[in-house]
C-alpha cells in the first residue's frame, strides 16, 4: 500500500485521516523515518545496486518538489464539486517513501491496476452523459414543438391565420409582430377598459403597442417623457391578465399616488411600504395567499401591488409570498419603474434596485417591464444586463418569441412651452415677478415653483400665499403626513402652487399642471427636463419658466464642484439659460445627444425633425422678430475682463464674479480679496482687500451694463475663457474666477491689435432695448373663473417683450421681468397684476385689492385652514380680515422707470 504526503495541498482533515491510516497500517512516523534512512542508505548502496539507485533519485526528487511552496497540486476534479468515484489514491500523486521499498515490476503493475481503475470510471462517465444528452435532445425537440404551437397558437389569436394550433395553416405566417396595431385579439377589451376604468378615449404615443405586449406576456421595456403616460402601460394590461401585477416604485409619495388613483377609479391596488399599517399588512399578505391557493375569484383578485425595491431586497416575508404566487401561476408580472435607478450609469441609481436580478432567476415565467424617462442606450444595456432581460426588440417588428420588446416615445412635448426670463438680483424683487408673472398667466391654476433651497421654498410660498396664490411647501424636512396632505391638497385643487425643492415630483402625477416655474435653475439639463416635463401631463399648453441670473451659477457652482461632472452639466443648462436664439427643443436635443447619448430621433416627431425649431418657444418667438436682439462683438469687453483677472491673479488675489463685475466696470467699491500673501499684503496675516487700476490694466472701463456683464462672465467661463476655483471654509464653499485655457489666446495681445484679430472675435445677442411699455392685460377668465389652456397658443404668437421696474428699485441691479405683451393691449393698464380673490368668498373683482409683494414676515392675521393643521405655515392664505396690502405708489404703476436689455449670448468662432 502506498501513502503520498504533500505537505501544500492536505488539508487538516485529510492529514488527521492520513495519521489514522498510518497507525491502522502500522507504518507510524517511525517506519517513514527509517523509508527516509532507506533513501539514505539506498543512496550509498546506489553505487552498486542500479535499481535501487533509480527508486533514490524519484524519491529524492519529489522530495524536493514535495517541499515546494505554491499553489495546490490537488488534482482538478477534487477541487470542484465533481469527485471521482474511486477512493484510491489519486493517479498524480508521487511516489510515497513507502514505495521506494516496492521493486519495479510491481510499481508498475500498482500504477497499471489504477490506470484501468480511473478508466473503467471515465467509461462510466461517458455512459451517463450519453444518458443525459439524449433526453436534453428529447426536451429540446419537445421544447421547438411547444414554441411553434405557441407561435401557431399567436397567429391564429392574433392575425386569424395559422389555421390550428399545431401551426399547420393554410395562410402563411407572418414572422414579426406589430404591437402598435390592433391585430390582437384582446385589442377591443383594451379600449373598452380604457375609457370605462380610466376614462381615456384614445392611446398616446406608444401606449397600446405597450399594452398589447404586456398583455401577450413579453418582457417589454418602455422608454417615454414625463408625463407621457407610461403607468397606463401596465395598469390597464393588468385588468386583463390573471394574477397579480407587483410595481416596483423608488417613492413611497408616488405609490401612494398611484394606489389613490386606481382606487379611485375601481381598481383593486394595494401597497405594501414602510407606510402601510401593520393591519393592512397582514390583511394584504393574507389576500395575497388566499389568491396563491386559487379560493379569491379573478374579479376580487389584487390586481396591481405596489412596492418599494427595499421590499423586494430585503422582506424575506415578502420574498415568500411572491413564491407561493408563482407556484399558484398568479404572479402577472413585474413592473420596474424609473428602471434607470438599476444602473449605477444611471442619473439616480439606488444601490436597492440593483437587487432586482433576482427577479428573473427566482421566477423566470414572470414576465419583466423596465419603465424610464430618460434611459441613454448604454444605460439600458446596462440595465438589461441586471435585470437579466433579453436583448431589445423593435415593439413595431417585434420577434415572434424572442427578445425584449422595446418602445420609445419622443422625449420633444409640443404643449410645453419653455421660456427663460431674467431673475432680479433683490429676492424680494424676483418674488414680486413671480407672483405678477402667476397673476397675469396662471391666476387659478395649479402649478410648481422649484427652488433651490428648503428656505427658498418657505420664503416663496409664503410671498405667494401672502399674495393670494394659496402655495404649499414641500422639501426633505417636511414630515410624510404633511407632504401627503399637501400632495392631496394640491391634487384636488385646494392648494395652487408647491413650492418645492426637487424632493418633490419623482413620477407625482397631476394632469393639469399649467406651469412649472424654476426660482433657480436646476442643477442638469436633465434635472431640468424632469422638472419641468411635470406641467401638461394632461397634453394640454402648458409652460415651463426658468427665471435665471448669473450670480445663481456661482451659487450652484459651489453645491455640485465636488459631483462626478457636475461642472460639465452645470455648463450645459447654463448655455440653455444664457441663450435667446437658439430654440430650446434644438438646444435639449443637442445636449442630450452628446451628454446622455440619447439619439436626436428622440426629439423628432411625425412632422418635424430634432433639429427643425419647435416654433413656440421662447426664442422661437424672439427669432420671429428681427429687432427683438441684436449681435454685438464684445471681444474688447471679454479682454478686459481677462486682463482685470490676470491683474488680481499677479497681486496674490482672488475674485468672486460680482467683484469681477465691479472692478471691471469700475463702479463704487470695487475690491478682491488678498489672502494670505501677494505684494498687497498688509501687517496682518488675514484677508485684505485689494483694488486695480482699471484704465492702467484693461485700458478702460468695460461699457457694459453689470447685467450683461455678468451674461459675459458666464459665456467666458462655458467657452474656457475663464475657469472657477473654490475655497471651501467650515461652513461653504466660495467660488472665485481664474483665466481659463482659451484665456491667453486674448490677453497676449494689446488692446490695439485685438482689431486685427479675425479668429476668436466673441459676439454677443442681446436682447434689444425696448420701449418701456405697461403690462399687458391680465387674462380674463372663462365662466368657470379659470383661463383656458388654450390661451397658451395663443401666447406662442405674442412676441414682444417689455420688462418694469418700480420706482424704488436699484436701476443697475435690476433685470426687470420680461412681460409679454399682446400687441392690441392697452398700454394705460395698470401694471400691477390684478389682487387675489378674498378667501372664502365669491371671487372679487380683479383689480380690488393690491398684492402684497415681498415681505417675508410671517402676517400675524393669516389665518389658518381647518385642515392645515400640521401644516407648514405657508399653507395659509390671507384672511379676509388681514390688513390691505401697501397698494406700490400711483407713480410707480404709471411709470416704469427702468428697463433692461440685457441677455447676452455668446459665440466665438
Ligand atoms: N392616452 C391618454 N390620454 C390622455 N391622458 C392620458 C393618457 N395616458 C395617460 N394620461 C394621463 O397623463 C398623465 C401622466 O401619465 P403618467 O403618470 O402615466 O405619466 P408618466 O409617463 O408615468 O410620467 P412620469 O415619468 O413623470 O412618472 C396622467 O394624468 C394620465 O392620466
């Protein structure tokens, strides 16, 4: 009997049993010692007895390798989970110090025996893997008969051909499937369902391609525009199909929403979220089980049961129910909405969702809906991939059995109407514009005000509250049960305006939204597509107003300079705000394509193709008129800015855009702060200030308005002409300005050569300084007391533009808001937007009472709502009894005394 011993490759367990066979065999330690001093001896007598020499030099040898240190010489299989049958030693092994006493006739006849040992094993081997190859080919011709009687079956209940459903018609068969069409069997269920359950009359974009594929159990990926209908994709199929559909939803908020709804419209929908009651609950698991054992009847059945992805990643009780469902065949289907939160490429990924591709593999016959809104193809690979969901195919030429059917709607919404207007500097100020801009063009109708900050939020909703504009708020600190009764509040009209920070809105759905207004802009493009894509759910006109200043990017620059390309998306929704000739569409087109490499075909439509003008936005509208901007070449201009950034550079300073602003124009108290260090340091080791000669440095003061230079900063700082650079402190980060990359291409020159320059000239539109003219008439309302959405389309042919100012205001500080103006309108109009109707009465005449604009003093005598209680403050509305608001001085409304031009775009070829 031979025994091996490789010190690297036996585990304990294996050298306690190779101890225990020594001492059972009665070869202990000692007789491998004296095997060793055989070796030894046999070394010796090698120089007469050549055999033995032979059995020395192998023992010797693996000796040595025995010795080695590295990776186990165990042999493969019995590192696996294969194990060879036999027990005997394993074939590779080397000789033992034992068999060095065997002769050679009989180690070879020891290795032959166990050479015809592992053979006859692998002959059996062999012999059981022709078993199983034969019945997979079995299964697999039994599996090719079943999917072409599904596919007979399909065509028979899809087109009306294929004769029977063992596919041997006599018309032929068609190989794709058009799921837009109405080809489908269940097509005139769908639509009665429709209109009767959701009272809808017609499908929009893709959503009966998407219906009719969900109800034919295909995985299906859905990719449509906020607010383009994408819940109906599901929730109606689900009424269809037996068993239960499970929505996995990212917001408890949008749930509850969703479930309200369906409820509302006599669906069976449930919830289970941290929210759910402990009762409900368990009156929801034990609903759930009694579908799984067959005893609920089809029309009492769950139908749609939302949950968050926590649930799905984490609830081991929830995990065995959708068990018993699948074993019982009444789970329907999954449906993962915001699908993109999957990807970790993905502009909102949560770690929680990625536990979904356990969905595919635990309950494979369940069929699979991703739904997003923004979704660029390598996100949705990506997607695809975690989710473990086939390949895309085309939902209008879709593959009979295989692939994911896929639907994708232009993200390009013609009832948005996008406009971007100028913010004043002063809070107060931009608040009034605001409430002026809700009074003249939305008196009445819901919208949402998207504010950067939780205090922004507060501030702006009580200004509009205060104004007559009844406004909630909603942001991260606002507790669940006030964020539900402000959403349902708001849903059922008795509160206007939320005003939010993007907490709010995740998939919030409420048709008549007529405008969302940005306080600030967002800090993406796509963070603003989202936003804004929440007006006109319904399809109706709706708008979408960025009120946008410069200064704001400084502030915004700070919050995102540590966000993985958070510059580079900052840059991009500055060049949207900056611009005022580009249509917007163009301009989200553009930008999607390159950033988030969403096709250009996202943005076309039947009639029109991504890059053709939407003709209906802002600048648009401007484009329609010549004299509305003008070009103007700011080169100089640009060259003395770079030269005033140079000079505090060379003096050890650093400057903030506003000082930037200030010392180049060289108004008032222009200064930069020295930190530090630099030729201007004073005694002390703190800051100090430091000033330059503007005419020594830029050869002059830049003649441009503080307002369009601070447009000309930003269009420097998107172009590379200037660079941002921060200084974090305990409390903020502050951003100052630098000369950029491009920057030397203007400062090496002189003043006076800059003329000669043909390459690099910067040109500037500005709006067009217009006749100071009086608001236009506020919109009158229909019998109903609310304006039409229609009037929207009218409002795309309106183009001029006429900006106010109050008497009190600071002239240069003040971008004045852009009023459209119809041109039939009275130019004697009061400017000041017509009062809020007193609370709780019958609405007043228009004109009775003045807002109040501004103030950010909670009013004592603001009443509070029965129901608010809990409410944020804000909530309230002005009582009846509260004082009369300052009505602005009679001047001020008759003569606007400042007037603005100045929105600036930059190009520089
Ligand atoms: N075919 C239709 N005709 C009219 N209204 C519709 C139609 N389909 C859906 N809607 C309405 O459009 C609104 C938006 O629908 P939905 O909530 O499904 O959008 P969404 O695509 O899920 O948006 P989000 O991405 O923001 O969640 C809802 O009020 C819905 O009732």
């Amino acid at each position: 009997m031979a025994y091996e011993y490789e010190a690297d490759y036996l585990d304990s367990d294996d050298f306690e049993a190779f101890l225990e066979k020594t001492k059972s065999d009665d070869i202990g330690s000692s007789q491998l010692m004296s095997g060793v001093s055989t070796i030894n001896k046999g070394h010796r007598q090698g120089e007469d007895e050549g055999d033995i020499m032979i059995i020395e030099n192998r023992a010797h040898s693996n000796d040595r390798r025995s010795a080695q240190p590295g990776p186990s010489k165990r042999p493969a299989a019995t590192q696996g989970t294969v194990k060879p049958k036999a027990t005997q030693v394993d074939s590779s092994a080397s000789i033992s110090s034992s068999n060095q006493n065997l002769n050679y006739l009989d180690r070879r006849k020891d290795l032959q025996k166990r050479i015809a040992g592992i053979e006859s094993e692998i002959q059996s081997y062999d012999e059981e893997l022709r078993k199983i190859q034969d019945v997979r080919a079995l299964r697999m011709r039994e599996k090719g008969d079943l999917e072409d009687q599904l596919e007979a079956l399909r065509q028979q209940n899809i087109f009306g051909v294929g004769g029977n459903p063992q596919g041997k018609g006599k018309q032929p068969l068609k190989d794709v499937l058009d799921y837009g069409s109405d080809d489908f069997q269940w097509v005139p269920q769908l639509k009665t369902k429709l209109q009767k359950v959701f009272g809808i009359q017609n499908f929009r974009l893709c959503q009966q391609g998407a219906c009719n594929a969900n109800v034919d159990g295909r995985d299906v990926v859905c990719i449509m525009p906020t607010g383009g209908g994408k819940s109906l994709t599901y929730q109606l199929p689900a009424l269809l199909i037996p068993g239960c559909t499970i929505v996995i939803s990212p917001l408890i908020a949008l749930i509850m929403d969703q479930v309200h709804h369906l409820r509302e419209a006599g669906v069976e929908a449930s919830m289970l979220t941290g929210a759910t009651s402990k009762d409900e609950t368990n009156s929801i698991y034990a609903q759930l089980r009694a579908m799984a054992d067959g005893e609920v009847p089809s029309s009492r059945e769950i139908k749609l049961l939302y949950v968050t992805p926590e649930r799905v990643a984490k609830a081991k009780r929830f995990m065995s129910i959708l068990d018993k469902l699948y074993a019982g065949d009444r789970l329907a289907r999954f449906v993962i909405d915001e699908a993109h939160c999957v990807s970790q490429m993905g502009h909102s990924f949560r770690p929680d969702y990625r536990s979904l591709h356990v969905l595919k593999q635990m309950y494979p016959r369940v069929p699979i809906m991703a739904l997003s809104a923004t979704c660029p193809p390598r996100v949705l690979e990506d997607v695809l991939k975690i989710l473990k969901m086939k390949p895309i195919v085309d939902g209008r030429a879709a593959h009979m059995n295989e692939g994911t059917v896929y639907f994708t709607a232009p993200l390009y919404r013609k009832n948005l109407n996008y406009k971007v207007l100028p913010k004043p500097s002063s809070s107060a100020v931009a608040l009034k514009v605001m409430v002026e801009y809700i009074l003249a063009e939305h008196k009445d109708e819901s919208g949402i005000v998207y504010c950067l900050t939780k205090k922004d939020t507060e501030e702006v909703a009580k200004g509009l509250s205060e104004n007559g504009i009844k406004s909630g708020v909603y942001h991260a600190d606002v507790g669940d049960a006030d964020k539900e009764a402000l959403h349902r509040r708001w849903r059922d009209g008795k509160v206007k305006v939320v005003c939010a920070t993007i907490a709010f809105g995740l998939g919030i759905d409420k048709g008549d939204v007529r405008f969302v207004l940005h306080h600030s802009i967002s800090k993406t493009l796509e963070a603003y597509y989202q936003e804004s894509g929440r007006a006109g759910r319904d399809g109706k006109d709706a708008d979408c107003v960025m009120f946008y200043r410069p200064q704001d990017a400084m502030r915004l620059s700070s919050m995102v300079c540590t966000d993985v390309d958070g510059q580079t998306k900052l840059y991009n929704i500055l060049q949207f705000a900056q611009s005022i000739t580009e249509c917007r569409k163009v301009i989200f087109a553009k930008c999607f394509s390159h950033t988030s490499q969403l096709s250009m075909s996202s943005w076309a439509t039947e009639d029109k193709d991504a890059l053709t003008p939407c003709g209906h936005c802002d600048n648009c509208a401007r484009a329609e008129r010549e004299d509305s901007f003008e070009r103007k070449d700011v080169t100089v201009q640009a060259w003395q800015l770079l030269k005033v950034v140079d000079e505090v550079r060379r003096n050890g300073g650093r400057v903030t855009m506003s000082n930037l602003v200030d010392l180049a124009r060289g108004t008032g108290k222009a200064t930069y702060d020295i930190q530090g260090g630099g030729r201007r340091r004073g005694k002390g080791k703190g800051k100090e200030q430091g000033d330059i000669d503007v005419d020594a440095v830029a050869d002059g003061k830049v003649d441009l308005s503080k307002e369009q230079t601070e447009y000309l900063i930003i269009e420097l700082l998107v172009t590379g002409y200037l660079a941002e650079q921060y200084h974090s402190t305990a409390y903020q980060t502050n951003v100052y300005l630098k000369a950029g990359a491009r920057s030397v291409r203007l400062t090496r020159m002189s003043k006076e050569r800059l003329d000669t320059l043909t390459v690099d000239r910067i040109v500037c539109a500005f709006v067009k300084h217009a006749p100071a003219k009086r608001a236009r008439k506020s919109k009158v309302g229909n019998e109903d007391g609310h304006s039409e959405a229609s009037t929207s389309k009218a409002k795309r042919t309106r183009i001029g533009k006429r900006k106010y100012l109050d008497e009190d205001e600071e002239a240069e500080d003040f971008a004045g808001p852009l009023m459209e103006v119809d041109e039939d309108d009275s130019l004697e109009e009061d400017i000041i937007p017509p009062p809020p109707p007193p609370p709780k009465r019958k609405p007043a005449a228009r004109h009775s009472k003045p807002p109040r604009v501004g103030r950010t003093d909670i009013n004592d005598n603001i009443s509070e709502d029965g129901d608010d209680a809990g409410w944020s403050y804000s909530m309230r509305q002005p009582d009846e009894d509260s004082p009369p608001a300052k009505r602005p001085r009679h001047g001020a409304a008759k003569k606007p005394i400042y007037v603005v031009d100045d929105i600036v775009e930059l190009s520089s070829d």
